[in-house]
C-alpha cells in the first residue's frame, strides 16, 4: 500500500493546462514524425541514387530523437524534476515493460538496437522469416518491407533476437542477382560459359566496373549454370534477371544447345 502511495507521490498535482500541455506535446511529436518522415522520404526519392539511401537512413534516427524528445518533456510536466522522483518513475516504467508488456517492450529495444546497430536501414532488402524486400520504414514495434510482388510484410522487431537476418544490399546502392539456367549434360560447358558471361556483362541493367560470374555444376539430370552479377539499382533486380534469361536463352539456342527436362520430384531437392 506504501508503494502505490509513494507511486502516486512522483506525480505533480496536474491542472487541466497541465493535462492539455502533456496532450500538445504528444500531437506535436507525432506531427513533427510523421512531417519530418514525409520530406526526409520525398527528398530520397528525389535524389540521386548515390544519396537516396544515405537520406533514408535518417528518418529512424530522427524519428528516434523526436519521441526521445517528447517523453522527456512529457515527464517533466508530470513528475517534480528531482533524481529521486525520476529514478523512482524509470523504475515503475521498467516493471510494467518487464512484466506487463514484456513482449512490446522487447519490440522496442530490438528497434533500439536495430538503428543503434545499422542492422538493416531504409532502402535495404533483407529477408526475414523467408519474406524478402525492400525495407520502407522501420516504425517502433516493427519494420515494414515491400516484396517483389508489392506486398508489404510487416516484421516485429523481436525476430531479430531469434531469427536470420539476410541483408542483401547492406546499405549499397546494388546487388548480387543470380539467374539460372539448365542444360542437357551433352554440350560445350566452356563455350556456354563464356556464352551467358558475354549476355550478362552486356546487360544494360548491370552496374558497370562489377564482375559477373558464371557457376556451373553437374546435376544427375543435367548441368545447371547460376550467372551472377551486380544490378546498378537494387529496385532493378527483377528486371535484371529477366534480362539474363531472356537473352541466355537466344544465345544458347542460336548455339544448338539443349534444355534439360528436370523432373519435377528433383526440383525440390535441387
């Protein structure tokens, strides 16, 4: 009983100008985000790609500093300003996150540590529980991507205290794309070879100046080739391995080679 009384006692004795004060500055916090968030994406998308991301990775920091900003206002209209009384209400805070909404409160620090930590940043595309995209907006319970397929997937940030992570851009500009191709085993690998490294280097989706490699390894069913090269603009990835595949195609049926026939109940295993 003692407790909740001295709980109570770090609060001020607030008026309704207090409580409209508090109220005020929430508005304006989630204004000044939502603002703040607006210009800092339009100005990215303005901008050239060398600075595009470098303007995304601003808008958690800001959003970031802003709620900072609007609790420590919030808390010294309601709680007498004295080390006592803000360590005691720090204190309750951290019992209620622990106990209360452990689950929200571990959101939170992994959204902490995510743009502490650079884990991944707006403009990225990262895979996470097998959902891959571009990462839109890192909010704070959770990061938001966009799929291929313009499907946004919502992700809590918890899932980075058990779950792989694959960041495919890590804050670059391109990435590696890989495009498959499968051949009948009677063939000239090495003339194939050069054949789809020729088609990739002259890709007009390529970043130029980025090496493009071609594996290849022998299937029970045939041989399988993977090009991979560097796209210029990661949002062009599709439109790269579309190219590589349209093109690998004419450049291998104009030399006579073969498409393998893989069984279907090998695909899976492939």
């Amino acid at each position: 009983m003692n407790g909740h009384t001295d709980a109570w006692g770090l609060l001020r004795k607030l008026t309704w100008e207090d409580a409209l004060l508090v109220l005020a500055v929430l508005l304006l916090a989630h204004v000044l985000v939502s603002l703040v968030q607006w210009m800092l994406r339009h100005m990215a998308e303005k901008a050239s790609p060398h600075l595009r991301l470098g303007i995304l990775r601003v808008v958690p920091i800001a959003r970031l500093l802003i709620r900072i900003g609007a609790t420590v206002v919030v808390v010294s209209i309601l709680v007498e300003p004295t080390f006592r009384n803000v360590a005691g209400l720090l204190a309750s805070i951290g019992l209620v996150l622990a106990f209360a909404l452990k689950d929200y409160g571990s959101c939170l620090v992994a959204g902490v540590v995510t743009v502490l930590e650079n884990t991944y940043q707006p403009g990225d595309w990262i895979e996470v529980d097998g959902a891959y995209g571009e990462v839109k907006s890192i909010d704070v319970r959770a990061v938001r991507i966009v799929t291929l397929d313009d499907t946004e997937v919502i992700i809590p940030h918890s899932r980075l205290w058990s779950a792989g992570i694959f960041n495919a851009s890590s804050g670059n500009h391109s990435l590696l794309c890989v495009a498959d191709f499968y051949l009948h085993p009677d063939h000239d690998a090495a003339d194939a070879r050069r054949r789809l490294a020729a088609t990739a280097k002259s890709s007009s989706f390529r970043k130029p100046e980025t090496p493009v490699t071609v594996i290849v390894q022998e299937k029970p069913w045939g041989t399988h080739y993977r090009v991979k090269a560097y796209v210029k603009e990661s949002r062009e990835q599709a439109l790269l391995i579309t190219d590589l595949t349209i093109r690998g195609k004419e450049t291998l049926r104009a030399a006579n080679v073969r498409f393998a026939q893989v069984p279907y109940a090998l695909t899976r295993g492939s």
